[in-house]
C-alpha cells in the first residue's frame, strides 16, 4: 500500500485541526443559513461581515 497523502491516517495534527475547524465553521454557518431561510425577518445575514455572506452563499448553492 503506497502512502496517501489524502487519507486521515497520514494526516498531521495540525492538518488535522484545520479539517476540523473548517468542518465546524461550515457547521456553523449552515446552522445560521436555516436559521435565516426559517426566520425571514432576522437580520442575521446583514450582520455577517462580506466574507462570512459570501461563505453562506457558497453553503446555500451546495445544499440546493
């Protein structure tokens, strides 16, 4: 078996983490990108700085 890069087992920790962290920052966001399809009166998007409403168009165009 020949060494892949891609698989967790060869994974550093620190490669590791950043995974996980990008894992529960799109969490997160999908979270808030229910949130304000279920509540259309929330503000919450407008309060997202440019990046972060960028990120939760990119979410919403992977879930539809």
């Amino acid at each position: 078996m020949s060494y892949n890069i891609n698989s967790p087992s060869n994974w550093s920790w620190s490669k590791a983490f950043d995974e996980m962290e990008k894992y529960v920052t799109q969490s997160e966001l999908t979270q808030q990108c229910i949130m304000i399809l279920g509540n259309s009166e929330t503000t919450m998007y407008k309060d997202l700085s440019k990046s972060d409403q960028d990120e939760v168009y990119n979410l919403l165009n992977q879930i539809i």
